[in-house]
DNA sequence: TTGTAGGCGTTATCAC
DNA sequence: GTGATAACGCCTACAA
C-alpha cells in the first residue's frame, strides 16, 4: 500500500486509496464524486483533498460498468459544410461543459452507409445517447432501429416529426418563404431557386417555401428555375451556370444554403455578372461563409448552435429522467446583406 | 439464462451468452474478438456466428476496465479555423476507420486556460493517447506534464522539436520563403505580411520564411509592412485596412493562413481596390476557403488531411508497440491561382 | 450519515 | 487449442 499518497509513474490511485487516505470508506467518496447527498460537509473536505493529495481521478471505465452507462454521447453528421458542423459540435461541446458527458465523434460518408448501422455503431462504441443531424435524424430505417431497441436520440433539424423523441428544429417552410418573399418586394419576378441534396429532406421544406411565396404573389414557377444542388460550394457552381446560362435568365437566385450561394456567386463573378446589380443572389444558413464572400450574402440566420445546445439539453434530460419526446422550434431572422437589390 | 438466444428489448448479450450458444468458454470468445492466436477455424466460425445470431457487440466499459485501455483517443484543437479543423477531423478518422479506437473531441478555449489541464482532461476522459495540433502541441507545459506521466501523445504542425513523441509536420519556413519568393518573382517589391496569433508559433517559422525571401531579394523589410492577426477573418480585414489605409501601400500581400487572406480580400473590395490588378493577396493553407473566394486565392496547399492521418497511424503505432519518438515532415505544394499577379 | 457485500463484462494468468 | 478463475475499479443494494 501507497502510504505516502504519491503514486507512481502511469500508477493511477483509485477509490481505495482515496478513501484510505481519507480515512473513510470507497462508498463515502463514490458519493463525493457523484455529487449524492448524505455527506457531512466536513467528510467531504477531507476527501476532497485527499483526492487532490493523490491526483485522484475515477476511472471511467469501471463507472461506466457498474453504472452501466458511458457517459459518452455520439453526434452522426453526414452534413458538407463544414462550418455547420463547426456550428454543432460548438453548440454541443458549450452544453456539455461542467457535465459528465463526454463527445464522440461518428464518422460519416453518405446517409445510405450509415443506415441501418446506426444501432450497432452506438452499441460497440458504448454511448448512452446520440444526437442526430440531418439526413440521418430523417432516415426511417435508422428513426426505426433506435426506436425499436429503446435508444436514448435527439434529432437536430428533422423535416419530420415523431413526436416520439425530442426534436429541435426550426420553420423551414416559413424561413424559405420569407426570403423569397423578400426578393419579391425587391421587384424580382424571376427568381431561381437551387435545392438542396434531394436526400436532405429540409431541402424539399425550403423548396416549399419558395413555391408558397410564389404562388402568393400569383408569379409562375418555370421549371427552368428549380436547380438541384447537393448543398456543396461546387454543386452550386454547377447550378448556377446552368441558371445563367439561359436567354431568360433569372434576375434573383436563393440557394437552399449558404455554400451553393457562394458558389453561386462564383458563377457570377466567371461571368462578368456583378451581384447585386445585375443578379441577387440569396442563401441560408448564415454560417461564417456568408460573411467572407464579396458582397456578403442575404441568408437566413439560422440558430444552429443554439440548436445544437438545445438538442443537447434535451438528451440529458432524457438520459436522466426519462422525461417525454417534445418539440422545440428556435427563430430563425432574416438577414439582409450586400447580395440583394432591386432588379437592375 | 436465456436459452434461446433472444435477447430482451435493451439488454445486452454478453460474451456468457455467446460462449454457451457457441459451446466455448469466454476466453475463447474473448481470443476470437480480440483476433488472438491459437483458435481453430472451425472453432472461430462457430463463436463468430453465435455471436452474430445474438447480436453481440463486446461492452466497451468491461473491455477498458479489465485490459486498462478504453480505445478512445483525443484530439484537443484551438485552431479557430473551422475548415482546418474539419480537415484535421477528417484525417484522423479516416486512420482510425476499421480500427477499434474511437475519436473524442476536447472542448477547447484557449490555449492558456487548457495548459497545465490537459493530462487531468485525458486522465478524466480515460484516454489513451492524444492527438495534439497547434498551438497547444507548442505549450511547453503540456508537452512537460504529459512526457512526465509517460502519457502516449503525437503532435502535429509543432514548431519546435522535441524528438520524444512522434511530430508530424510541414516545413512552414520554406513554404513562406517560397510563396514570397514567387511574389517577388512577380515583380512585386513592396510586400506587406498578416502574421499568425503570436502564440501559434507556425506563425513565427512563416515570418521568417518571408524574412528569408525578402533578404535575399535584396528587399528591405518595412515594419509598417509586417501586420500582426489572429488567424480569424476578421483580423485579416482589420491588419489589410491598417496596411491599404497607408499612403506608400503594398503592391502584394502575404497573410499566414488563408482565412485572413480571404479578410484582406474583403478589405480590398471594401476600398474599391482591385485584385489582382491594384493587389495580390497569397495565403496559406489551401483550405477550401481559398476556392470559395473569388478570384481564388494563390496559397500554400498544406496536407492537413494528410498530417492527420500521418499522425493517427503514429499515435496507433505508440500505443500498440510503444515505438520510439520520430519526426515527419510532409510536403507543401505552391498553388498558383487568381489572387496573385505582377503589379499594376 | 456512513459502511459492507456483491456484481458489472471483460481480459490476464495459468493450468490442462 | 482450450478453459477455470482471479482481477480490474466502481456503483447499487442493503445494513448499521
């Protein structure tokens, strides 16, 4: 036994040695560590120093096995934008900050990979919960499997909803009609949309936004004028040539994220044509990428680190009380920025 | 016992339950998913589908507590740059995909608040081993505690050599020296330079690659011409407004990594000022960001994905066959693109 | 307010 | 090649 409380090289004390030093027994410091009731304050003094003393930290494996949990949670995203992603884990991490919980990162090639395999990735990774980001948090087969075993999930941003678990979302219809409509009020009457990654079901909400403000206005919508894009810089290029390549082009595009209207812009800038003036271009998103273009673009700023955060909330409070599904919309603002005008 | 093999909602098979289906004691289920030697085929076939039919996946906590590893690797980043960040993520993922080690991101808010905590960190999140990238890789004191606990790390982008624990790296100084060498080959004589956060010390080794170029140029080397930023966007726009407000402005500037290139891009627009006729503009890194803004930005492609990779297969290799400390240093590709050309 | 006993599911050690 | 059995370090009961 350890008498003097240093422990040696790659050593790590243990709950034993805590309490020996402490004087107490391996269950009074458990409930230290574990924040329980029922310890005098003073017993909690001493056996918080003595862990100090010895550099005492509990080893998480064999809390995880007695506890049977891992107090690891895992976020799937199979998202191309990298600053969303950026966004998410921020918000998660902020969330996770002072608990227990700690962050897995899944990998993610294409959401058809992924499905079906969601279950067993958490299980042989050990995670208590998971936290689900578009398009995975729609994919029936993955929705289905989690269900069906009991496993604790939160899902970011789903276009539907179950009602069976949290959701946390935000009005994509209402979002996409509001720019849209915002270009309409600027005088654009054709106006082009790009959509997003057809496998991204908050693409198609948006799309629906698009048709509602249009219709509203009583304006056409050419078919001519729906690109599909796959919510990557390059696809948004793509799209946009196909746009303006057109005699008929259109004087205004909304792009369903913020990297196609860059690329979008892209596309403009290769041909000459100068945004605002000549063409408005609007995205989505209000990632960090809508700010570093030239002119920064109208979007639609969408919370999504308060997202993440919220998600986040909402699965601690499933993994510790058990409490219900819910549904929580966070606001979105439109944000007008250099990238629109009036038809020029 | 459950002698059908059927397995409740939300309990767990466990390797009992695999060995009686099997006929086989534990040891030999262990032995088949641990890929130890000394099984018969026939045998291994058997475990293999036993476990199968039971959907058995080994508990993570049971196999961390008895064989004294978790299979959970850290990476701890400050980088404020999203994009690099994915890159890095990327990297190590893809190393680690088939492996049985998984990925835990580590909160970080700056580099002074994580030094001196990130052996507790690794300790409390039961790592085993560390994947540190700029600029915590440079903390003296991290590098001081973790050696001193025998704690397996790697790091990556260093920018000095400690030879103890594997480094992976790029040669910054040469890169600088040769992307400011090709403005000056341009015809340009007035270059001005962003830097780095000082407490990134690539930063520094990126300075006096510039340093080198203009010396032997022959160019003088202008105070006014060296800026000092943050790595953030804005911090670009902020050191290129103080560098284009003067009246003896630069004919090129070289900012230290592409997300202030991108910023002195904007200020340059801000002003009217155009590139690269009135201005070049190189960066560093090659993050996509460079080919998001037009005209795309000249840069230093950096193989951060590479890097990443590079030093996951070290960190494995650490803690499979506790290999000895060595240094890579990875090769950096000029990127010639729009943002660059001979003074107007 | 505190302590004791038992077990969590695996790996390691040694025997067969 | 294979198998019994003892750790591993903690948490959950239940007692005191």
């Amino acid at each position: 036994m350890d008498v003097t409380g240093k422990i040696g090289r790659g050593v790590r004390a243990t709950i034993l040695d805590v309490a020996a030093r402490a004087g107490v027994s391996i269950k009074t410091v458990s409930r230290v560590f574990n924040a329980e009731p029922n310890v005098r304050e003073e017993t909690r003094d001493k056996v918080i120093a003595a862990a100090q003393e010895i550099d005492y930290h509990p080893n998480v494996a064999a809390r995880g096995l007695a506890g049977k949990r891992s107090f690891l949670i895992g976020m799937v995203h199979g998202n191309p934008s990298p600053y969303y992603v950026a966004d998410l884990n921020a918000g998660v991490l902020d969330r996770l900050r002072g608990e227990p919980y700690r962050l897995l990162v899944l990998p993610f090639e294409s959401a058809s990979t992924m499905s079906g395999k969601v279950l067993a990735m958490a299980r042989s990774s050990g995670l208590d919960g998971l936290i689900l980001s578009p398009p995975l948090g729609d994919d029936p087969t993955t929705i289905a499997e989690l269900t069906a075993a009991g496993f604790p999930f939160v899902r970011i941003a789903p276009a539907s909803a179950t009602w069976l678990t949290p959701e946390v979302r935000m009005d994509d219809v209402a979002a996409a009609q509001d720019i849209t409509e915002y270009l309409i009020g600027l005088g654009h009457r054709r106006i082009a949309i790009i959509r997003g990654d057809p496998s991204h079901p908050s693409g198609t909400a948006r799309l629906i936004g698009y048709r509602k403000a249009m219709r509203r206005a009583g304006l056409d919508i050419d078919p001519m004028l729906v690109e599909e894009g796959l919510y990557t810089f390059d696809s948004g290029i793509m799209a946009a040539r196909r746009l303006l390549a057109s005699r008929t082009r259109p004087s205004a595009i909304f792009a369903c994220n913020d990297d196609m209207a860059a690329g979008a812009l892209f596309a403009a800038n290769e041909m000459g044509l100068k945004v605002p003036d000549k063409l408005s271009l609007a995205g989505f998103d209000d990632t960090p990428i809508a700010s570093i273009v030239w002119p920064r673009l109208t979007t639609i700023s969408q919370p999504t680190v308060d997202m993440a955060r919220a998600a986040t909330a909402a699965l601690l409070a499933l993994l510790d009380d058990k409490k219900e599904g819910g549904r929580i919309t966070m606001p979105y603002r439109l944000v007008v920025r250099g990238s629109t005008a009036p038809p020029g």
